[in-house]
C-alpha cells in the first residue's frame, strides 16, 4: 500500500504559475508554503491513515445520531486545535484570514488524504463567506467564531426528493409564528447533516417563504442549529454509497424547526450561490486530488514492478513499457494541468477586477478537473492491472470516491449547458470574451494553442446563433476544457526549466 504523500511542490508550483507576473494583493508565497507544509505533515501524520480504517467501517445511525468511523473525532479534535477551521476567517473572529489560494492548497491536501472527512469540515469556509456577506451584526458574532474554532460544523440543505437540480420545485416550507421562523419539510442528500465530530451544526437551508408557485422567487435562505432545534431535525437515514463511506449522507426531516432568516426575504437563491460557488471550486480540487492520489500510487507501482524485459534484453520495470508510460504520462499531464486551471480561477477570483471571467472559468473548472480526477483513478486500476481492481492498493477506493464529483454541486452536464448558454450571453457575453483574452494571456500567441483558440472563437460564432443550444452544449464545454487546459500547460512551461514538464506539454498539445 502507498502512503499519502502531499504533493506541495506540485502545489506551489502550480500557484506560481498561476499568480505569475502580478501577484494578488496580500499574497504571500513564502507564507503559503510555510502553512501549507505545516498542514501537510498534519494531514500526513493524523488524517490520511484513517482514510482505509473509515472507508471499510463506514458510518453508523443509531438512536443518539451519525457515530463517525473510529479515530475520526480525535483527528477532528486535533485539526480544529490547530486552527484549520478557521483558516479563512477573519481575524476578528478567531480565524487565520487567508485568503482563497492558501486555503485552495490546503483544501486540496486534505480532500486528497480523506476525501470523507474533508467532505464533512470543508463547508465551513462557504458558510462563513455566506453569514460574513448576508448575516446580521448578531448572526456574524454568534457563529463565525465558532465555525472558526471548530465548535460547529456546517452543512448545505437544498436538495429534495422531488428537487433535484432544478430549485424551483422545492417544497420544503418556511412559516413565520408569534417566535419566529419555523421550517417544515424533507432535504436529501445532505453531506455531514449529523456527525459526532462538532458540538453543533449550522444547517443552511433553502426554503420556501414565498406561495407555494412562487418558483426560485419564492425561496429564502435560513439558518438552523442542530443545539436549538432539539427533536425538530432528525436524521431518517444515511445513504449507502458507492464511495465516501466515512461520509454521512444523510436525509434530514425538518418538523416546525426553529430558524432565522439570512439575507433578504426572496433572495435565497442568491445567498445560497456563495456557498455553492465556494463548493464548486472546492469539487474541482477534489478531482485533482484524486488525479494527484491516483498517479502516485501507479508510479510508484510501476517503478517497482518487475515486468518482462527491454530491447536490449535487460529486466524491465512496468513503467519502461511504452503504453504503461503513456498512461503515467496522461495521469501527470491531468492533475498537473487541472490544479494549475483551478489555481489560475482562484488568482482571478482573489484579484476581483474580472467577476465575469470568474462565473465563466467556475463551470469550466468542475467539469474539467472532476473528470480528470476519474479518468486519473481509471488510468491507475488500469496500470495496476488486477492488483488495481483489489482493495489493498487504494486505486480502486480512489475511483469510487472520485465517481461522486461530476455529480453533486451541479451535475456536470448541467455546467456544461450554462458554459454554452448564460457563459456566453450573460452580461453581454464578457465572461467569454474575457476567457479569450485570458487564453491570449497565458499563452503568448503559442502556435498550437492559437490553432485550437481559433477553432474555439468559430464555434462560440456558430452557437450564438443558435435558438436551443443543448445538442451542442457537451461538445462545446468538451472544446472549452481543452483550449483552457492547453493554455494552464503552456504557462506551467514557461516558469520551468524542467525537461520533462516541455515532454509533457509536448503530449498535451497533441490532444486536440
């Protein structure tokens, strides 16, 4: 079995190539390897072991609640001490306050040394930006501080049996009396909704405060603590899952549970987006992190295995057979390439001047960098032949886990229907236009990746003129990804002087 082993050289790497000439305000490199070694050792040490222990044994639900698999809640003890969760809180409320870069590298470490328990600590920074953007003075002081400190965890209540991606049919009902808001309903699908690991939990949850035909109009945000409500939120079941056994997914029944409004009445959908954006980044590094997991565990087999013999009649190893390196080659070239796409994405949402260029590269990200995370963890059962589909090398716990990313926070066929619709028309089609000069940016009027913009630019032109562009839209977000990854490869070759990062750029302009 391979350990976790971090990969913060890759990590910092990628952050410089994607910060480049113009580094954000406040950003502090230097300082950004500093946590993020810190944290690595943490994870290396204390979280990533219990990743196979917590897969095998799941999780529990019993009359007292979720019971999280064993050493779960003393790693958790030890992250919050360390002040992990309150890695992007402001100061003033006990946090850290750093920003979404450093907290990326972190985040990345963490999903790819238990994707499970990551799933459960990592909505606290998206519902600290929610409260922090659309919280009372009263509600900011109350939780923030104990999101900060790990006293609460955080959850994100929308999805409903009858609701799936579509927000407008949801039916769980918020109803003012003489003590306030009450909220009345059924949420599935809702990741850590109980857990042993935190004293309380903050649900965040889209209800219905408008007529029951009311559409996305309708809809309010609210908040609800597990230490309040007593026996009004109850857990009807944890799901049994393909992968994430450590994670409780849990289906939440509401009955009159006491709640406050966050935001205005009839902005929900609004308040909710900061937190399903932040999350939307957050599933794409979970897919390089995957992509990351699953290369290193295939190169490190194929470094070792004894396999066959060379030209020259000399014993081989695996990896000197030339379509077991090309499978390497296509694992390194993905997490590579899909951690510099996310990174470049979080530059641009630090610096703030290209909000439209944001809401467009986001879709782009989860599509690219999820599928990458699977087809990473594929190319490993593949590599490890039979000792890849058993359990005991982890490729095949990499796979199951990494399956659910193209999933949840969006199905991926969904992103790709807004890339080739409101991508392209909302505000005038900016962000795309902005994605363009992006490319041009990163790549220096690079020949190959010029050929592949032009071939970008012609079917944008043609899908504009389009009444339904749905047939298209797979093929076009599909276009998207690539020119957009090209381009994070040509600017990781330009700050390196490594042989075998221009070998690999080669590889990865021979795609399209």
């Amino acid at each position: 079995m391979k350990l976790y082993s971090a990969p913060v050289e890759d990590i910092l790497f990628s952050l410089n190539a994607a910060v480049g000439s113009q580094a954000p305000s406040h950003w502090d490199a230097a300082q950004c390897a500093d946590i993020l070694g810190h944290f690595a050792n943490f994870v290396e040490s204390e979280i990533a072991p219990l990743d196979e222990p917590g897969d095998e044994q799941g999780c529990a639900l019993s009359a007292d609640g979720v019971r999280m698999p064993d050493g779960f809640k003393a790693a958790y003890t030890a992250l919050a001490h360390g002040g992990w969760q309150g890695l992007t809180a402001p100061e003033l409320y006990g946090g850290m306050d750093q920003n979404a870069l450093v907290a990326a590298a972190v985040s990345e470490v963490f999903a790819g040394a238990n994707h499970s328990m990551q799933m459960v600590c990592n909505l606290v920074p998206g519902a600290i930006s929610t409260l922090l953007r659309y919280g009372t003075k009263d509600q900011q002081q109350t939780w923030v501080p104990r999101l900060a400190a790990g006293v609460a965890l955080s959850t994100m209540c929308l999805t409903e049996p009858d609701a799936g991606s579509d927000l407008s049919r949801i039916r769980t009902q918020a109803r003012v009396d003489v003590h306030g808001w009450r909220i009345h309903g059924e949420k599935i699908f809702i990741s850590g909704g109980d857990q042993d690991l935190s004293e309380d939990i903050l649900h965040l949850v889209l209800a219905r405060s408008g007529e029951p035909d009311s559409g996305v109009k309708g809809l309010s945000l609210f908040i609800c603590s597990k230490s309040e409500s007593g026996d009004s939120i109850k857990v009807s079941r944890i799901e049994r899952k393909l992968g994430l056994h450590a994670s409780p997914t849990c289906q939440l029944t509401f009955t009159d549970a006491p709640a406050q409004l966050i935001g205005d009445e009839g902005d929900g959908l609004k308040a909710m987006f900061t937190l399903m954006n932040h999350a939307r980044i957050d599933v794409s590094l979970q897919g390089v992190a995957h992509a990351a997991r699953a290369c290193d565990i295939a190169n490190s087999y194929a470094m070792q295995r004894s396999q066959g013999r060379k030209v020259d009649g000399a014993p081989a190893m695996l990896s000197d057979h030339a379509d077991v390196r090309r499978m390497l080659d296509e694992q390194r070239s993905l997490s590579l390439g899909a951690r510099c796409m996310a990174h470049i994405t979080l530059v641009e949402l630090v610096k703030n001047d290209r909000p439209a260029l944001v809401d467009f590269l986001t879709p782009v990200c989860k599509v690219f960098c999820t599928e990458a995370g699977i087809r990473s963890a594929d190319l490993g059962i593949q590599i490890l032949g039979g000792y890849g589909y058993i359990s005991e090398y982890r490729v095949s716990q990499t796979w199951r886990d990494a399956r659910i990313t193209a999933i949840y926070e969006g199905a991926n066929g969904i992103h790709e229907a807004a890339i080739a619709t409101r991508g392209l028309r909302t505000l005038g089609g900016r962000g795309a236009d902005e994605f363009d000069e992006l490319i041009t940016e990163l790549t220096s009027n690079n020949k190959s990746v010029c050929a592949l913009q032009d071939r970008w630019r012609f079917e944008r032109d043609e899908i504009m003129k389009l009444d339904d562009p749905s047939a298209h839209a797979h093929a076009f977000a599909q276009l998207t990804c690539e020119l957009f990854f090209q381009a994070a490869w040509v600017r990781l070759n330009s700050v390196s002087d490594d042989v075998e990062i221009s070998r690999l750029l080669r590889g990865v302009l021979l795609r399209a």
